[in-house]
C-alpha cells in the first residue's frame, strides 16, 4: 500500500512574508498612461470570468461523487465468498443419513473346552439419521450458521481493509483536484504581475517609485513561479504513481463549502459507525459459535440383518432402534463461557472505541476552526471585491478617481486571498473526509449542508430584479446603466427599450449584460396582445427572439382597461390563454417567461397562471406595512413560493432603509427569494432625494449658530407621495424652527432642527421614531468646516 504524500497543508504562508508594492497614483498626463489602463481592462476582464471558488451555483451531485470514488475493490471477495458458500451449502444439505453396515465372522480360539459360538457369521445393512452429534442434521444446519457468521467477519474485516485504501486514494485525489484549482488561479496571478512588474519598472525609470518597489513586484513573481512548480510537480508525480487519477478529471465545478451538522453526525456514527457494525458481526459470531450441541447423540437407525447359525442355517429380520447420549457436564454453562467471550471482545474494543470517537470530534472540531478561518477570508475577499467594483465604475464612467495601479493591486490582492480560499475548501474537505471514514462511507450529505456564503456579504436579500422603462434607457448610457445594477446587485433586468432608442444601443447594451452575467427579458406590457390572434403574438414575442434577450416578460393589464369591472371573468380568461401561447412560444425558443400580476386575481386563475409562467411578479404596491404586503400575496405563495418574485415600488416607502427592512420581513415571513423593484429611475430618485438640501440646512444653522463641535447633526425625514402638514409637524414635535421641505419629482424631503451634540440629537429621534409614518428619520453628520455631508 503506499502513504499519503506529504504537502504544505495550508497556503496560508505564500504570501505571509511579502509586502505588497505601494500603490502609486498616476494621472493622464503620465506617458504610457493609455497603455496601463488598456492593460488593467483586461486584467479587469480576466478577472471578472473567474469561476469564484465559493460560487453560489453549486450541485451537491459533485460532492456526493467525488467521495464515492472507488479506487479498489476486494479483489479476493469472489474467491472467498465462494469458499465460504460452498462448505455452507454443503453443510445445510447434509441431513444426517449414513448407510451403515457390519460383519462379524465367530470361530472358537481353543483356549477352553466350554467356549461356545452361538452363529458363524452375521452382518447387516442399515439406515442410520444422525440428528444430534458431530455430523448430524442439527449440528450441521449450526455449524452452517457458524460458517456464515465467520464469513459475515471476513467480508466486514476485508471491506474495512478496502476503506483503508480507498481513503488514501481519495485523500490525495482531494489534494490533487484542489491543486488543480489552485494552479489555475497562480496561473492567472503569475501573468498579472508579470504586467506590474513592466509597469513598475517603467515607473522607476522615470524616477516615481525606488527600485526596492519593482523588487517587491519581483519577489512576489518568484514566489508563486516556486509554488507553481511544487504544485505541478506533486500532482504529475501522484498522477503517474498512481495511474487510476489519470482516468478523472483534474478539476471539480461547483463545489461548495460544506458545514457540518454536529447532531447528525453523532446519530449517524451510533448507527453506521465502524464501532456498530463491527460489534454487530463480532458480538453475533461469538454467539454462535458456542451455541453449539457437542456431546449430545441422537441417533435413530433401521436395519436389515443376516445371521449364519452354527448348523449353517440362516436367519434374516429387520430391526430398528435408537441409541442416545447425553453429556455430564459439571463446570460453567455454554452460555456464560460466551458471555465471558463477550467480554474479552468488548474490552479490547473499548479502548479503540474511545479512540475512534475521540478522533471524529477532533475532526469535527477542526473542520469548525477552518470555518471561522474562511468567514476571516471570504470577508476580506468581499471588501477587496468592493474596491475592485468601485474602480471598474470609476473606469466605466471615465472618472478621474479612477488608479490603474490601485485596480491591479487589487486584483492580485483577491487572487490570493481566492488561493487561500481555495486552500482551505481543501482542509474541509480532507476533515469531512476523515469523518466519513468514521461513519462508514455514509453519503456526505447526510451529514453536511453547503454553506451559502453570498449571504454574508450580500447587500441586499433576496435575487434582485428591476424594471427598465423606455425613457430611462434611452436617457441614460450603458456603462452608467451597468454600474447601477451591480451596485445594485440586479442579475435579472426587464427592459422595454422602446421604438425611440436605436437598435444599436440596445444591441450593445444586451452583448455587455451577457459578458456581466446579467439576463435581460424582453418587458411586453402592450394590452392589445389580450385581443390579438395568435399569429400577431407570435410575431411580437419572436421580436424578442431576434433581438438577442434571454426571456419575455408579460406586463399586461387588463385590471387597467375600462370595461375591467364589467369584463372582469372574459378578460381573466383571455389574460390566462394570452399566457398559455406566449408560454408554448417560450418553450419552443428555450426562453424564459414571467409575467406581472396584480394581488387581487382569484385563485382559480391564479393556478393557470403559474402553470404557465417560470416567474410570477407580484406587484405589492399601495403599502409599506409588511403584515399588509404579507397578507396580500399569500394565495400566490401558498401556490408556489419559488416561483414567485415579489415587487416593491420604492415610492411607497420613506426611504431605502424602511424599503430594505420591509422587503427583509416579508423575505423572513415566506419562501419567496425573489425582489424586483419596480422601476430603476425610482431607485434613482429615492438616492436624489436622500442627497437634496443637506447643504442648505448646514448654510441655515450656521447663519444663526456658532457651534463648539467640528461636526453638527441634522434629523432628516424622508417622505415619497406623502405631503406632510409642516405646522403639523411642529406642534406635534414641539419644534420651534422652521421645517425646510425639498420637493423633487413626487418626493419630499424634511429636515427638521439641527444639533451641535449628538446626544441631543439621539434624544429627539427616539422621540420622533414612535409616530409610525416616521419610522425611517435618522441623524446625518455633517463636517462644518467643510460644510459637506460625510
């Protein structure tokens, strides 16, 4: 058999004792200014295609095969099982006869005159039926059952002996998948400081950064080209050493981080630990091999005799009889003997129990450890990855914040952080490994789930989704367009480009969504299509087809048409087989459909129309109450809550931080995981209004104050359609300042007095925050030498 091969188990020291570079800031005006940034694109680009190690697409089937790999089988398990089963057969079908025989010829010695011999000569052939005794019926059918109890010892001893190497080969076959891994994501850094290192030096030919800088860059370099090569030459060695790996591939998508559930894994090891099942055919071998009926003879038998007299005439009968013995025995019973054994066998077990016990909590017990290890990375990668967006909006939008260098940096700063990462999905993996063997091959996922690390850094719950509407599409440029959604975490868009923007726009704009890995559907909310045939609504979701979109959605009303009242079932019933045409359309195409619905539409419909639809949008407009927009959409829940995608209008809220806390109770409240705000240029006004008139208040207070403190604190309000009364306000507050209003496309502003002590202003926002209407006011600080809002 051979060893585990022996590697650094951790990555954690790669870049432990090397500084990164410092970053040097370098404007337009710098030469080779443009070919730096064309550079840092397409490190950008690279970047951006990386398969994450922690993706959040990740397919438990992998997982459950990569632990069920079979390496080695029990090549003597035919030979034995054959053995065995041919002595039990032999031993159940031997029932115990015998054809038994005697002959006796009697003559007289001479030694005494009055010797008689009463027959010359007698012999028999009979039938004998051993039932009791060695080789009888009975004690064969126990001896079989011995025999299949030892076997029963020799295919658990033989199939623990294949586990052994199994494990050996799927630890190292781990460490080379991982490996794989690893290499590609050194690959990808070895390239990127190649081009820092030529910018570097660049720089210091120009006198902007010391040579020890490029060294830095240089260091780094060598460093991963030497772990490179100790990565490749271990998986080439292990690949050709053993060549059972070359048959597998190198590389495993989609494997996720594992967490494993503690009481699962200790109600697995009391039912399908090595411990249990070796004491079950252990304990049951000792059992039977001292029930056992040795000493005891039962034994009937028939006979046919012939017997030579002494005048030579013969006598023939038949005769038939039963002989019988039964042992004295007067020391322990066979019973306690086998208790006794029993005993033996537990307490050399008992140790090695412990042991083994004690082993699959240590296991468990670093498996945790290396859990806190990856929250420390994966949240070090994600504030990397934040800075890593900021400077690709900054690089979109032409923005003189942005640094090339600062990009680069960055990048190769969450390489290696996904190297690290990398690395430690390896160490759990070889511990639930380890635990496994304890738990005799148990499937791991019966005792692991993986872990949904995007949580975590999630702005936002929920998938997010956003309406697009013609205007705002048309008005705004796609690399403004792109930074929005992915600020705004938005992988699905549904767009109406209308006839007004040129195809040219929307052509690009869907080429750059793909390369993001945002999908786009086609947003169709043209009422006539309730009342076309199906050859015009063929023809309208084909232009979908065309154009290059990824689905269709459906945003009908018929709700909004003015004979809705009086053709409310005729028009219902339209709506549902509008549906089942575009659906039997989208099919055929291989494309998505979804479709956005009211929450007052009557049950019976409501089947028909989550028959036909992917997703289901429901438009919970008119309330910022979340046990109201809770009650509203629970018949569509009820139907099928995975499907469902519940949307919000942020004019019906405060502001974006009462929005977010509404969308995370009723996310909590339900099964649907799906948002869609409802419209992106809301979402745009909503941040508008936030930013309005902070300027303004700091300018007022100051005219009329002169506070101690380098910072003042303002309580704002924020209100969308709701016209607040301002001596209203006041009376209720007891304000004695005036209430600056900003009224901007809808939406109110208020700002109401303003604090030089934090203190203060923490006491009046309590105050404020018990009227329900007010539930998002805050306090923003505010710098007053720079009268600017921090």
């Amino acid at each position: 058999m051979f060893a585990c091969f022996s590697q650094q188990s951790s990555a954690q020291s790669d870049d432990s004792d090397f500084v990164e570079p410092a970053v040097v800031n370098i404007d337009k005006g710098f030469p080779g200014y443009a070919h730096i940034v064309a550079y840092a694109d397409s490190m950008l680009t690279m970047h951006y295609q990386l398969h994450d190690v922690y993706t959040e697409a990740y397919d438990t089937s992998q997982v459950n095969l990569l632990y069920s790999l079979h390496f080695l089988s029990d090549s003597l398990k035919e030979s034995f099982d054959s053995f065995y089963s041919f002595r039990i057969k032999r031993l159940k079908q031997d029932y115990g006869f015998r054809i038994s025989g005697y002959y006796n010829y009697s003559f007289k010695p001479g030694f005494a005159d009055e010797e008689d011999v009463y027959y010359k000569q007698r012999f028999y052939l009979g039938l004998d039926w051993n039932l009791l005794g060695n080789g009888g019926f009975f004690a064969n059918q126990m001896q079989a059952k011995e025999l299949e109890s030892a076997l029963k010892v020799e295919q658990f001893d033989r199939s623990q002996q294949v586990a052994r190497d199994n494990f050996l080969y799927r630890y190292n076959y781990l460490i080379y998948v991982f490996n794989s891994e690893k290499l590609r994501l050194i690959a990808d850094r070895i390239q990127l400081l190649q081009g820092l290192e030529k910018i570097y030096r660049e720089l210091f030919y120009i006198r902007r950064v010391g040579w020890e800088e490029v060294l830095k860059v240089r260091g780094l370099e060598s460093r991963m080209k030497a772990i490179q090569r100790g990565y490749n030459d271990y998986n080439y060695q292990l690949a050709h050493q053993l060549p059972a790996y070359e048959e597998l591939p190198a590389e495993k998508d989609s494997l996720p981080f594992l967490d494993v559930d503690p009481a699962r894994m200790m109600a697995l090891y009391e039912t399908h630990s090595v411990d249990s099942l070796k004491d079950a055919v252990y304990l049951a071998n000792i059992r039977t091999k001292y029930k056992n009926l040795e000493g005891w003879t039962i034994r009937p038998f028939i006979r046919y005799n012939f017997q030579q007299g002494v005048n030579d005439n013969w006598r023939k009968y038949g005769s038939a009889g039963l002989s019988a013995a039964v042992p004295l025995r007067f020391g322990p019973s066979r019973n306690r003997i086998s208790e006794a054994a029993e005993v033996v066998y537990e307490a050399k077990e008992k140790n090695k129990v412990s042991q083994r016990k004690l082993d699959l909590f240590n296991y468990f017990y670093d498996h945790q450890y290396k859990k806190y290890q990856l929250f420390e990375f994966y949240f070090k990668r994600a504030q990397i990855e934040e800075r890593i967006r900021k400077q690709r909006a900054f690089l979109l939008l032409k923005s003189s914040a942005f640094s090339p260098v600062q990009l680069l940096t960055d990048i190769d700063q969450k390489l290696a952080v996904e190297t690290e990462l990398t690395d430690l999905k390896k160490e759990m993996y070889l511990d639930i490994l380890k635990i496994q063997s304890v738990l005799n091959d148990v499937p791991v996922t019966s005792f692991t789930k993986p872990m949904e690390m995007d949580e975590y850094v999630k702005r936002f719950a929920g998938k997010r989704s956003v309406y697009i509407w013609s205007k705002t599409f048309c008005q705004t440029d796609i690399q403004t367009l792109i930074a929005d959604l992915d600020m705004n975490e938005i992988r699905e868009v549904l767009l109406s480009p209308g006839k007004s923007c040129p195809d040219a726009k929307l052509s690009a704009f869907l080429k750059q969504a793909k390369a993001e890995g945002i999908e786009v559907h086609d947003l169709i909310g043209n009422n006539q299509l309730l009342f076309d045939s199906t050859e015009q609504i063929n023809k309208r979701l084909q232009e979908a087809v065309d154009k290059g979109f990824d689905g269709i959605h459906l945003d009908v009303e018929p709700q909004a048409l003015p004979q809705w009242d009086s053709l409310k079932e005729e028009y219902l019933a339209r709506l549902v087989d509008l549906y089942s045409k575009a659906h039997a359309f989208a099919d055929s195409q291989h494309l998505k459909l979804s479709v956005s619905i009211p929450v007052f539409f009557s049950e019976n419909y409501l089947k028909e129309i989550y028959r036909n639809a992917d997703q289901v949008f429901l438009m919970a407009y008119g309330s910022n109450r979340p046990s109201t927009i809770i009650r509203r959409i629970s018949e569509e829940t009820t139907i099928d809550p995975q499907k469902t995608v519940l949307v919000v209008r942020p004019g019906d809220f405060v502001n974006r931080l009462q929005m977010e806390a509404v969308i995370e109770k009723v996310l909590d409240s339900t099964r649907v995981r799906r948002v869609a705000i409802h419209d992106l240029k809301a979402i745009h006004l909503m941040a508008n209004v936030q930013s309005l008139g902070d300027t303004n208040v700091v300018k007022e207070y100051l005219a009329s104050n002169k506070p101690k403190e380098k910072s003042v604190y303002h309580l704002q309000v924020f209100s969308a359609d709701y016209k607040l009364d301002p001596e209203k306000v006041k009376k209720e507050l007891d304000l004695d300042e005036s209430l600056i209003v900003v009224h901007k496309n809808g939406y109110y502003k208020y700002c109401i007095r303003t604090f030089d002590s934090l203190q203060k202003g923490l006491e009046v926002m309590k105050k404020f925050r018990k009227i329900p209407r007010f539930s998002g006011v805050f306090l923003v600080k505010t710098d007053v030498g720079r009268q600017s809002v921090n």
